[in-house]
C-alpha cells in the first residue's frame, strides 16, 4: 500500500508540474520547449506504472507464507511460498514465518505437596500455513507470548499439582507426555501445530533441594552400613564354613584312618590265625632244621659239671 500512495504522489506532482512546464515553456531554452514537458511527462507517469507493475508480482520467500490485508481485511487465502500474481496491487502482504521454531521458557508451578517447582521448557512448534491468516488476524505476530508460554505454565501446573515433589523428577517423562498432548490440543485451536515439549531442567526452592540432598547422603550412609553388615555376615559365614570344611575333613580323615587301622588288624588277624592254624610240631620241626646251621651249641660250665645237650629231632628218652 505504502508503495501505491508513492506512485499515485508521484504522478499527482509529476503531472501537476507538467502542466506548469507546459504553460511557462516560453521561459525554457530554446530547444527545450519539447523535450523538458515530454520527459517529466514519461517520468509522471512510468515511475507509477513501474510501481503498479511491481505490485502485481509478490515473492514469498522459502518457508513462509504470505498473509494479504486490504484495508485492515485479512484474505483467508495465504500466498504460497515462490512468485505470486496479484491482480489487485492493493493488498498489503504480511509475511509469516511456518518453519518449526524453537521456543525456551522457565515455567512456575507447584506440586502437590505444595513445594515449588521451577521447569524450564523447550517447545518445537510451528504455524499450520493454511490458518496462518487466521492466527494473524485473531492473535497477531506476537503469538509465542499471547498464546504458548500462557498455555503452558497452565498446562505444566495442573500436571505437577497431581505429584508430590518427590515424584516430580521420578515420573518426569510420565509428566512431559501428559504436559506435551494437553498443550498440543491447546495451541491446535489457535492454528498453531506443537511438533515437541521437552522438560529440559526441573529444580526446586533451595531449601528443598538441601533437605533433598542431606536425605540422600543419609539414606547412602545408611545403605553402606548395611552394605558392611551385609558383608560381615557374609565373611563370617565363609569363615565358619571353611571351619566346619577343616572339621569335616578332619573327622573324615580320622576315620579313614581308624577304618584303615582297623581293616588292617583284622587282615593281620586272621592272617595269624590262618598261620597258627597251619602250624604243626612236625612242620615246626621241619623249619627248625632247615634254618639249622648244624653246630652244636657250646656251653662252659664251672668245676667238674658235664653239659647236657639235646640234639636237635631227639626226645628225652
């Protein structure tokens, strides 16, 4: 539009300081009378037409579409992204960004048990192209802080005041879906698609986070005595195995030994036996005389005693 009402200025003055040329051209130099009229004349006239011409081809750059408002009216139709032909050079195109855009935003909220809870969000989202005229004309360009961080603090709350603090953090992708298809529903109504949600840091007042924190390290301290103790009745369990091992071992071993004392005296036993049985006077004879080296034993008497010798095979007749 801006360029229009340049155009129409230029020709307005251009043809009105043509019309004065032309009454005073008696005052140009000679040779001029023609030609100065005819070029301010062309110039009246081609800068408008140069303008006009313009306004009739519209380029919308990549990853936008084009929004038209004639006099305050928005068309529903967008522009697509590429080379448009507008036949009414009148409309005003406002361009809208439909590429997936980024937004960062810390959210305050509260938990059940009323501890507050500080999440910062990361949303990925973008503006459906075919509604874009319509989020133009019902919110404006200013949509990320009109409608999205609004609808998501709302959102993020009635999540969060449905866990306890300590539950928060535990069930943070139970929270992050519940949080990303609420808001999605939300800002569809709006013509705008969120393509994801993420709970990107989630904290909590000072105090808490310290009562937090001095918790854990005495559930950890607590869980390494049990830890120790745990290992103490375990090495106390080892070593009275390997006692009641050496005892077992030990009797084991004491048995085998008497088993085998005794096994012995009963082979040597009845080996004895077995021999006695077999022993007679005439095979002990017999073994006598074979072991016999056939010398007489000597003895030496005192005085005048004569010895008396039993040969060997002899009886006392």
């Amino acid at each position: 539009m801006g360029k229009l009402i340049f155009a129409l200025f230029v020709l307005v003055v251009g043809l009105g300081f043509y019309g004065a040329i032309r009454r005073r051209r008696n005052l140009l130099p000679e040779g001029f009378e023609q030609l100065v009229p005819r070029v301010i004349l062309a110039v009246a006239i081609g800068v408008p037409a140069l303008v006009f011409l313009l306004s009739i081809f519209r380029v919308i750059p990549a990853g936008q579409v084009g929004v038209k408002v004639l006099f305050g009216q928005v068309d529903p139709a967008p522009l697509r992204e590429g080379l448009n032909v507008l036949w009414n050079p009148l409309y005003d195109i406002v361009p809208m960004d439909v590429r997936v855009q980024k937004h960062t935003a810390r959210y305050d909220a509260a938990s059940k048990d009323l501890q507050a809870v500080h999440v910062e969000m990361v949303l990925n989202y973008r503006v459906v192209p075919e509604r874009a005229p319509e989020v133009y004309r019902t919110i404006g360009l200013g949509y990320s802080s009109v409608i999205i961080d609004p609808g998501a603090q709302e959102i993020l709350k009635a999540n969060t005041a449905t866990h306890n603090a300590a539950e928060v953090l535990l069930k943070r992708p139970i929270i992050k879906n519940e949080v990303q298809q609420a808001l999605a529903v939300y800002l569809n109504k709006y013509g705008i698609e969120l393509k994801e949600a993420a709970l990107a840091n989630i904290r909590f007042d000072a105090a808490y986070e310290k009562a937090v924190e001095a918790k854990q390290i005495e559930e950890q301290k607590a869980e390494q005595k049990r830890y120790e103790l745990i290992q103490a009745q375990r090495q106390a369990e080892i070593v009275a195995a390997e006692a009641k091992g050496k005892g077992d071992a030990a009797l084991a071993e004491a048995r085998g030994v008497a088993d085998a004392l005794r096994i012995k005296g009963e082979a040597e036993a009845a080996y004895n036996a077995r021999v006695a049985a077999s022993l007679t006077p005439v095979l002990i004879q017999q073994q006598y005389l074979a072991r016999w080296d056939g010398k007489l034993p000597q003895y030496t008497f005192g005085g005048n005693a004569v010895p008396f010798v039993q040969l060997p095979g002899t009886s006392g007749r």
